[in-house]
C-alpha cells in the first residue's frame, strides 16, 4: 500500500527536476535535472505497476515495469546525443552557459 | 508504522535531500555526484516497490553508465570549478519556485488520491483497467498483498520481465535497437571534428 506515498515522492522529484531546469545556468546541470524527471517518472511507473499486480494480475504488474526499462532505453540515447551537442557547443563558443547561448534572440 | 514504511521514508528523504543538494551545488561536479546518490536510493525504493530487476538496471545503466557519462563531459570541458553566476537572478529565482509550487500541487493530486476510490473514480472517469486502482481499503486489505513477491520468488524479475519484453512488446523492443543505433551514429557525427 505504497502507492500514495510513492507518488508523493515522485511528484517532489519531479518538481525538484523542473525547478533545476529552470534556475540553473549550466548545461550540463540542466540535463541532469532533466534525468531526475525522467526517474521521477520511472518511479511512479513503478509503483502503479506494483498496485496493478496486486489488484489485476501479476502479467499487468509487470508491464508497467517494462515500460520503466524503455524510459531507461530512451534515456540513454537522449543522454549520449546531448551530450554529444554539449560538446559541440563547447567546441564553437568556449561555454556551457546559456547565458551566452542566445543565438534565436533576434 | 510497518518496517517496509520506515525504510521507504528513509530513502525517500535521502532521494529529495540529494536532488535538492543536486540542484543547488554550484560545482557540476558536486551536482553530479548528488545526482548519482539520488539514483541509488530510487533503486532503493524500487526494490521495495517489487521491482529487482529494474533496481539493477538503475544502478548499473544510470548510477553507472549515465553518470560516468556526465562526468567524463564535465571533466573534458574542465568545468569541474565553481561557475561565477550559474543560479539566475532573483526575478529568474522567483518565477523558477512559482512555477515549482503550482506544478508541486498538481502533481500532488494524484498522490492524495490513490487512496481515496471515490475521488480518483471522479478524476478518471470509468476506464475499467484504472479504476481498479482505486479499490477501497477494506477491498485492498483483503487481497493478497505479496502477488508480486511469490512471482520473484517463483521465477525471479528478471524472467517475468523478459516475457512480456519479448512477446508482447517485442516490436518496441526492436526499435528501441533502431534508436539506439541512430543515437550512436548522431552522438559519433556531432562529436567528431572533421568526418
């Protein structure tokens, strides 16, 4: 009966995700934030699947857990793409700030 | 208050402590490493929610994989110092928490919820699959709590999850290699300096 809590959390953590989204500067920090969103969401995936299993059957149970695995997947190649893009940027104006990032301001 | 209980809470505080250490280090290096204690307490919590196999692969694909990923970036830039102005001003600031708070309420909803059948039936409509859910207490109570325990106990995560990985979900799966692959290919294009 850990649903409730579970949920709690995983809506702080992703709170905690969008907020570092939003305060932060830092490339490299705003896409680790942007992983603690995604975790927030495996955990909630996590336990509504372990809610599921108890109330309809264990196969139902364990689908929610193999979507946890294809979040894992997609994060993975999101991670190695941006960071490959970090780099890029790096490589072209000597900075991660995005402060100086502002190439689509008119 | 059950053992399961405490040690959930336990980890669940050392999780929100470290994202918050997370978003607020000013080194990278010290976010990255708050990151990675973030991750090891939610395989924590997936090991309690029933989920073994998944609480391996967060510990050996993200805590291991992902973050030494970030670290080896931050290293190659050398940004391992501590930035001069990485928070944003206070207008930047004040907007960031509003925003964090109403989200943080929403998202909340739910959570209030799932303990609470007759208002989760309202917010969900009658979608037979989900409003299971939302069973009473009394009804929970009563069914057997460790279906998912007896399973790993019976043929381990790693089987029950593998099945439907590879009978239902088999045509997901193999995309997953195709957007592997392109990641790869983009990632190795974006990197390199001449082709």
């Amino acid at each position: 009966m850990l649903l409730g809590p579970a949920l709690a959390v995983s809506a702080v953590l992703f709170t905690l995700g969008v907020a570092g989204v939003l305060l932060r500067r830092n490339a490299i920090v705003i896409f680790m934030c942007v992983e603690l969103m995604l975790n927030a969401a495996n955990l909630a995936f996590v336990a509504l699947a372990q809610r599921l299993g108890t109330t309809a059957g264990v196969e139902a149970g364990v689908r929610g857990q193999v979507f946890v695995f294809f979040v894992m997947a997609v994060a993975a190649a999101e991670a190695a793409v941006g960071l490959a893009i970090i780099l890029a940027i790096y490589r072209h104006r000597e900075t991660v700030d995005l402060q100086n990032i502002n190439l689509l301001k008119g | 208050m059950s053992p399961t209980l405490i040690v959930f809470w336990g980890f669940a505080g050392l999780a929100i402590a470290s994202a918050l250490f997370c978003i607020t280090r000013k080194n990278p290096v010290a976010s990255a490493l708050w990151l990675v204690v973030t991750l090891f307490s939610l395989a924590a919590l997936f090991v309690i929610l029933d989920a073994q196999f998944i609480a391996v692969l967060q510990v050996l694909v993200y805590a291991g994989a992902i973050m030494v990923l970030f670290l080896f970036v931050i290293m190659l830039l050398n940004l391992g110092r501590r930035g001069p102005a990485d928070l944003k001003g206070p207008a930047g600031l004040a907007v960031g928490v509003a925003l964090g708070v109403v989200l943080l309420f929403q998202l909340l909803a739910p959570a209030r919820a799932a303990d609470d059948p007759q208002r989760q039936c309202e917010a969900l409509g009658q979608a037979a699959p989900l409003a299971c859910l939302g069973l009473p207490d009394s009804v929970l109570a009563a069914m057997p709590q460790d279906a998912m325990a007896r399973l790993q106990e019976q043929e381990g995560m790693v089987g029950a999850v593998a099945r439907p990985l590879f009978q239902t979900y088999l045509l997901p799966f193999e995309i997953t290699s195709v957007l592997l692959l392109a990641a790869i290919v983009g990632a190795v294009v974006l990197a390199k300096r001449k082709l």
